[in-house]
C-alpha cells in the first residue's frame, strides 16, 4: 500500500474508533439505569426482526462469541427483557424472544437517547447524515467477517 493511501486508511479508521468511543460514552450515559449498550442492540434487534432467534444467530449478527452473547441474554432473561426456550425442533438449542417488559426497556431507551440522537442530527444536517449512511453501512459490510464453509 502507498503512503498516502496507507496515511488515508489510518485516518479513516481513526476517525471511525474515535466516534465509537465517543457514541458509546454518550449512550451509557443516557441509558435508563442498568442498561447496558449491549442490551439495548440486542432488544433493539429482536425488536426489529420480528420472532425468535438463536443465540448462535444473535451472537453472528453482533459479531460476537456465543459465550459472550449467552451473557448479555441470561442478564436480560433475569431482568425479565426475553424470554428464552428449548427449540421444540432440536432439544439442545434454545430460541429467544423479547418479552413485553423487553418492548418497554427498548421504548425507554430510545426515548432516553432520542435527544441526542436528535441534536447530532441537527448539528450534521440530515442531508449529509442520510449521506453517510451508504458508505457507513458499506464499511460495515466489508469489514464483516469472512464466513468459510
């Protein structure tokens, strides 16, 4: 790689860890009390895609070890945010579910982060944040991990 384009991918990615870190402090901040970043991304997805996942499926979409997952899952099994069964298909799996309690943590939290979320909006202009976002979610999508069948 050429210096300059090794001096742009450094730039690119310190710019990129530097706005997580700083995203990341806000929203702990924000949260309601115990909620974790963690929680919320994995209320927020249940949420989302409608039904039941796995945890080895939460753990892929989040990119994350499946010990690590059955952590963030069993805190929020005994908040009472999921609920958590055997695969009436396969004994040894389990399927997640978000719980009513779950919907309302996720509402008070995206009501608690809103303000924020908004102001940066604000701030940036939605035209260029509706303009990042392509290119945000390009990155993302490069940076996945390889699968290998």
């Amino acid at each position: 790689m050429s210096t300059e384009k090794n001096a742009l991918a450094i730039s690119l990615f310190s710019e990129v860890l530097a706005a997580d870190q700083m995203v990341r402090n806000r929203l702990s901040r924000v949260l309601p009390k115990g909620m974790e970043i963690s929680h919320f991304s994995v209320l927020n997805h249940l949420a989302w895609h409608e039904g039941e996942r796995s945890p080895a499926q939460l753990a892929e979409a989040f990119n994350v070890t499946r010990g690590a997952m059955t952590n963030t899952l069993n805190r929020l099994e005994w908040a009472g945010y999921v609920h958590i069964r055997p695969d009436w298909d396969d004994a040894r799996r389990k399927m997640v579910a978000i719980s009513p309690a779950g919907r309302r943590a996720r509402e008070q939290a995206l009501s608690a982060i809103a303000p924020m979320v908004g102001e940066v909006i604000d701030n940036l202009g939605e035209d260029r944040v509706k303009a990042t976002l392509p290119i945000l979610r390009e990155l993302r999508a490069r940076m996945a991990p390889v699968k290998s069948d």
